[in-house]
C-alpha cells in the first residue's frame, strides 16, 4: 500500500503497536502524526523518522488537545487521511468491588472517550477531503469477560459499537471504520498483565505474544481496497487467512 501524499494520525504512539505503525506507514511514504502524552519519546521517535514525521504531545482524553492536534496537522501537512485510535491502557486490574472508582473512571476515559475524541475532531477533515480510514484497536476482550479487566472489557466493547455506529453514520461519505483485534502482542501493556498475575492471559510467556510489527503492517493492509470488506467490522490477526493477506506467513 502506497501512503504517498496521505497524511496518518497516531496515538499512543511512543511505543508499542502505536510506534512501529509510526515507522511502517513512514516506510510506505506517508506523513505521519505522532500522538501521545510521553513528549521526549514521540520527539525521539520523530527525530528517527525524518521530516515526514511531527510529534504532538497530547492526552487524547481531553477533546481540546485532540482537537487542536487536528488543526497542527492540518496546518503541517493538509489532510487528515488515516487515523489509528491506538492509544489504551489496562489498568486497573483487579475485581470490581475492589477497584478504585476514579482509576476505573480513567480507563474509560482514555479507552473511550479518547477514541470518541480522535473521531470527533478528524471527522469533519476527513469528510471535507472526500474520506479517510478510522482504524481502531480492538480486542479479544470486546467479546469475552475476562477475570479482573471489567474497564478494560467495558472499553473495548464500547469501542466496537462506536466503530459500527461510525460505519452506518458515515460509509456513505468515504469513511472506512474497521477494528483490528490483533491478539497478545509482545508490548508493555503485557508487562503490566504479567504482574498483575490474574486471569489465564497473565499466565502466557512472552514468547506466545505476536510481535508489533504485526499490527502495524497490518494496519497499512487496512488502508488497501483489499480490507473494504471488513468496514464497519472487526480484523483478528489471530486468523491465517487475514496474517497470510498481510504477508506475515
């Protein structure tokens, strides 16, 4: 997939999934906005990619950086084409009745509004320019319960319907909305699941988890005319029919 001239918005993107998406899209010739409240890295991250890349620090669960992150772009490079809703966090992990209100709260803030936000503020760029694709994290845990993770399972499950919603709303003026669950992924957040040592998933070793780049190349296959089926669903990358369209085996 080409991405010359398109112009990818990422958040989360210090690290992890988040940052080989930045390096893949670059290394397909797109322009590419850095997004993440951890300014050192994503000025780092940039300063690796070149001139192709800004970086803008940036909480996604306020709507007024979002939004301003919106117009920086816009101002940089004149098109808002892609957009990854990639940033998320797992904690808190723990039971219900034991979790903390206001860190449960913060998830879903994140988790939730944060990809509302992104949506919120591209949307009218996208639209302008004839459309664009809004490709959103998914997970596994959007469709079963897990053990200790109700924010995180309450998030991703919000977030799929917000997808689909996204998809009836807006299909017809070009907005392409799919959701990439992508499995365990070799990343931090794994780190925090490990030392949580609840449920079966903190269980795995390391070695069981997909590496980053999976994803991320996977996201650049979203972009393609190939994945238009798939609009206004969900991608798991755990299928060999999906990782074989992606070049993975």
């Amino acid at each position: 997939m080409d991405m010359t001239g398109k112009t990818v918005m990422i958040t989360g993107a210090s690290r992890g999934i988040g940052a080989e998406a930045a390096r893949v899209f670059a290394n397909a010739g797109g322009n590419v906005v850095l997004l993440a409240r951890s300014q050192d890295d994503i000025a780092a991250l940039a300063g690796e990619i070149g001139k192709q890349a800004i970086a803008i620090p940036c909480n996604v669960a306020r709507y007024g950086e979002m939004s301003s992150a919106v117009a920086t772009t816009m101002q940089a490079f004149g098109s808002v084409d892609v957009l990854i809703n990639n940033a998320g966090v797992v904690d808190p992990i723990s039971d219900l009745g034991g979790a903390d209100p206001d860190a449960w709260g913060q998830l879903i803030d994140i988790n939730v509004k944060g990809v509302f936000n992104g949506i919120h503020a591209a949307l009218p760029a996208m639209k302008a320019n004839g459309g664009g694709s809004v490709l959103t994290i998914s997970s596994g845990a959007a469709h079963n319960a897990i053990e200790g993770w109700s924010a995180y399972c309450a998030s991703k499950a919000a977030v799929n319907m917000m997808n689909r919603s996204l998809h009836l709303e807006e299909a017809a003026n070009g907005i392409r909305a799919i959701g990439l669950s992508p499995g365990t992924v070799a990343t931090q957040m794994q780190r925090v699941i490990k030392a949580s040592g609840i449920n079966p998933v903190s269980q795995l070793n390391w070695e069981d988890h997909i590496p980053a780049d999976w994803p991320a190349k996977c996201l650049l296959w979203m972009c393609s005319p190939e994945a238009d089926g798939y609009c206004g669903d969900e991608i798991s990358l755990r299928e060999d029919t999906i990782r074989r369209a992606v070049g993975l085996i």
